[in-house]
C-alpha cells in the first residue's frame, strides 16, 4: 500500500511539472485574426508595408496551415506566407514555406509557381546559384508548358553573368540576327 501512495504521488508530480500545451486556437476565431491582418497589411495607401503586421500574417498563416492542413484554403495561406517571407527578404524562410506547399499540397495549383520562386529565392537573396539554377531547370522539365517555361530557360541560360556579360550576349544575338549569312 505505501508503495502505490508513492507511485501515485510520484505520477501526480509528473503531471503537474508538465507544462499545459497551448490551446489550440478556434479556426474561425484565427481566420478572423487573418482577415484582420490582411486589411492592415493591404489597405496602405503610401504602399509601405508594415513589418509587424507582415510578421504577425506570416505567423498567422503558418498556423492556420499547421493546426488545419486539410483545409482547402491551407495551402494559399502557406503561399502568401512565403510570399511575404520573400518580400522581407527572409529567403531562408520562404523556401521552408515554398517547400512545404509543394510536399504536401501537390494538387495545389500553384506548385509550379512555388518551385519557380525557389530558384528565384536561390538566385536573388541567397546567391546560390546552383541551387537556384537547379530549381529552375526542375520547373521546366516538370512544367514545359508553363507560362513562365521560356523565360525560364532564359534566365537558367544567364544565371549567374555579370550585367556587362549580359550586354555582350544580348549584343551578339542581335549582331548575328542582323548580318548576312555567308
């Protein structure tokens, strides 16, 4: 018997150090916060965004996604995450957001734009530009049709050339376009 108080002792104790996990948010209740957010965000007449309200959305959206990921409207939320992560220069971020749209929303007809923006990502605010070059070029074997495909193939062909290189290019097709064949 003193043996069983003391185990029930010893289990009480366990619990009670353990901390509570945070409530849950009701779904309707974070969609309203989000629609609250978007308004703040959106409706800046001088076109400036507000970091903290951008933050709060980006922590918003990502846990609607988390705590709803069967929700149609889970993976646009991920989207304009990363959307916003990108806009704020957080390029680390917005690839995880980017990433996980395309595991686990594949069906999510923006997938293809979401591999796109992470050779965009790469290239842009991370510099890397073989990572960047390799997400382009896995855009367009997966999506050869896609409107953005050729200026796709565009940009994978002069990732990574300084301006002048550019210039030079651009002034040789023209000079090639232009002069007679011989």
């Amino acid at each position: 018997m003193k043996n069983f108080l003391l185990l029930i002792i010893f289990v009480s104790g366990i619990f009670a150090c353990t901390p509570a996990k945070k409530p849950i948010v009701d779904k309707n209740k974070l969609l309203v916060e989000i629609q609250q957010i978007e308004k703040k965000i959106y409706s800046d007449t001088v076109m400036s965004l507000d970091i903290g309200a951008a933050n709060n959305a980006i922590l918003l959206y990502s846990r609607f996604a988390t705590q709803n990921p069967d929700d149609t409207a889970s993976a646009e939320y991920l989207f304009r995450a990363a959307e916003i992560c990108k806009s704020l220069s957080k390029g680390r971020l917005s690839l995880t957001y980017y990433e996980r749209i395309e595991n686990d929303y594949p069906d999510f007809p923006k997938v293809a734009v979401c591999i796109f923006m992470q050779g965009f990502v790469y290239e842009n605010l991370l510099l890397d530009v073989e990572k960047a070059k390799f997400h382009y070029e896995r855009f367009v074997e997966k999506y050869p049709n896609h409107a953005l495909a050729k200026d796709t193939k565009v940009m994978i062909e002069n990732i990574g050339k300084s301006p002048e290189d550019l210039i030079k290019s651009f002034q040789e097709k023209e000079k090639n376009k232009t002069s007679p064949n011989t």
